[in-house]
C-alpha cells in the first residue's frame, strides 16, 4: 500500500512541475517581463532608500494612471477585432491643448468637458 502512495505522489510531483515548466515555457514573455521588474525594482530599492516609500509609490502611480486608462480602453478595441493608432496622437492632442488652455487661465471644469467633446468629435470623425 506505501510502495503504491509513494509511485502515486511521486507521479503527481512529476506532474506538476511538468506543468510549471510547461506555464514558463508558454508564457515566457509574461515571465521575462515580470522577471526585469523584480529586478529593476530591487536595484532601485538598493540605490536609494527613497524608491519603495509610499508617497513614491503613489506619485508612479498617479503618473501612469492616464496612460492605463487609455490602454484599458484599447484593449476592448482590440479584443473586437479592430485597431486604432490614432489613440496616441489623440491623446497627446487634448493633452497639450488642456494645459494651454489651463495656463491661459480658463476653469478647469471648462477645459475637462471641452476636451471631452474635441476628444469625442475626433473619434466620431475617425470612426465615420
């Protein structure tokens, strides 16, 4: 009875490293890049004592913020089949022209829905 639980776990080990290995090998692209970001943060956190503090954090945070939305936002267009290179010079447009316009002086809330509508009209015109 031991001798067949041993064969079996034994088995089962044999199995489940297969298939870690196997998870690796089919995704090692994911895994590479996972693997330089434990890296890169590590060297970074050895380099100064300022890289994993929480206002750190936060602001890296708050400065990728626009761009995973617009990535999010790219992957329903790409996941139905069509694509859009026109999301970053859009982008990039309303970007300038809102802090033109805020450092001409104009109340924000007036510059977020005015570039809401050029952002809209862009893409209605490069949708149609």
């Amino acid at each position: 009875m031991s001798e067949a639980t041993s064969t079996r776990s034994a088995q089962s080990r044999r199995v489940r490293e297969s298939t870690w290995r196997d998870a690796v090998l089919a995704n090692g692209s994911v895994v590479s890049i996972a693997l330089f970001f434990l890296i890169v943060s590590v060297i970074f956190s050895v380099a100064t004592d300022a890289f994993l503090t929480s206002p750190n954090l936060l602001n890296i945070l708050r400065q990728s913020a626009p761009l995973l939305i617009v990535a999010a936002a790219m992957t329903f267009v790409i996941t139905t089949g069509g694509i859009d290179l026109s999301v970053g010079s859009v982008l990039a447009l309303v970007a300038t022209l809102s802090a033109t316009l805020l450092q001409l002086g104009l109340p924000w809330p007036l510059v977020i829905l005015a570039m809401l509508a050029l952002g809209a009209l862009l893409g209605a015109v490069q949708g149609y």
